[in-house]
C-alpha cells in the first residue's frame, strides 16, 4: 500500500476515534451549550467597562475553549485560564491554543477546587444547581474590586451590580449578571 494510502487510513482511524470520545463525553460528562456570539460581545463590553481588558481571567466550566479563544481575539491583553472537569474538552482546549500568537491555560478541575484569588474575572454558564456553591466561592475568594459574572443562572443571594439583556427579542435567554466583589 502507498504510504499517501497509509496515511489516508492512519487519519480515518483517528477522526473515527475522537468522534466516539466526543460522543461518550457527551453522554458521561453531560452539555456543553456554548455562549453565543453576541453574548461574547457583551462579555467583552462589561470588562471593558470595568477596566479588567488586561486583567486575569477564569472561565469556569470552559468546556473545549472556544469562549476563551473567541473572547481573547477582543480582548487581545487577557490572561486567561479554563477550567472543566472533562478531561477530552480540556484536551480539545489545549490542542486549539496551539494557535501561533494564543496562549491560555486550561486546567481540568471540578470549578469548586481552582483557586481564583488571582482573578480579576469569572465567567460562569453553569447549572442552577452550582450557584449556591459557587456563591459561596466567590465571596469567599475573589480579591476586592473583582467581577464574576454569571450567564443565565444568578448567584442566589447577592444583588447583582447590572442586569445585561444580550438578545432582546428573547430577554431571559442568556441574560448576564454582574457581581462586584467588595
Ligand atoms: C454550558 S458549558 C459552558 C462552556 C463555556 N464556558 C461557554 O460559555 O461557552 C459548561 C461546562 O462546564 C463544565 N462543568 C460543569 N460542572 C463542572 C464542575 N463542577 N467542574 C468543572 N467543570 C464543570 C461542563 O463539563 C461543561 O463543559
């Protein structure tokens, strides 16, 4: 056999293997929406906002990168670090950030164990069933002056400093909320 043959087997084989991975993460590890475009938009828009475009970033539940990378070609200063307790959607992260000029770290950790006392800001589009949790977190560690925001589920018992509406025409669906640690 040819070795352009060989090669042509070697590669079915491997986008056949990873294509089961992905699909048994699915099924194991559960989601993954993605925030949409516009949402990355206002996301950027609120750093920007809150002077946080060189800052330390976390996005918390990164799944395979992509809110990351998106988020750094408009905030071209931020130090970014995903964390997703799958370790083929980090696996995928750190694969696509071999992208010449990006650079991110991704670590694959349950989002209740990272230390983000670093952070500037957390992004979180998580389960309602986390906030709780993850409130806690958040009080508990992030510096003075620190923003976490929240995609669609909100923090239970702290007020939210803004309330940003990405999609008019249908208000709840990834509606951002903008906590300002004291
Ligand atoms: C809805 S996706 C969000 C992806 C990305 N942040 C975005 O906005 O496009 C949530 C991700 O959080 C991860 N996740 C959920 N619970 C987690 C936990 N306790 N620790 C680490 N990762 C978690 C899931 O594996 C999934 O990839």
């Amino acid at each position: 056999m040819s070795l352009l043959l060989w090669s042509l087997l070697v590669l079915e084989i491997v986008v056949f293997v990873l294509f089961y991975i992905f699909l048994i993460d699915l099924i194991v590890i559960g989601h993954d929406f993605a925030t949409t475009g516009p949402a990355i938009n206002r996301l950027a828009e609120i750093i920007e906002r809150h002077g946080k475009q060189d800052g330390i970033f976390f996005d918390l539940g990164s799944s395979r990168g992509v809110l990351v990378f998106r988020l750094q070609s408009r905030c071209l200063q931020l130090t970014s670090t995903g964390v997703d307790g799958s370790a083929f959607r980090i696996f995928l992260s750190r694969i696509m950030f071999l992208w010449p000029g990006r650079r991110a770290t991704f670590l694959k950790a349950d989002v209740l164990d990272v230390d983000i006392s670093r952070a500037d800001v957390v992004y979180m589009y998580l389960g309602t069933w986390m906030m709780a949790g993850l409130e806690e977190k958040l009080r508990h560690e992030m510096k003075p002056g620190a923003i976490a925001v929240t995609n669609t589920q909100f923090l239970p018992t702290w007020e939210p400093a803004q309330t940003v509406i990405v999609h008019p025409e249908k208000p709840e669906f990834e509606k951002m909320f903008v906590y300002i640690q004291t």
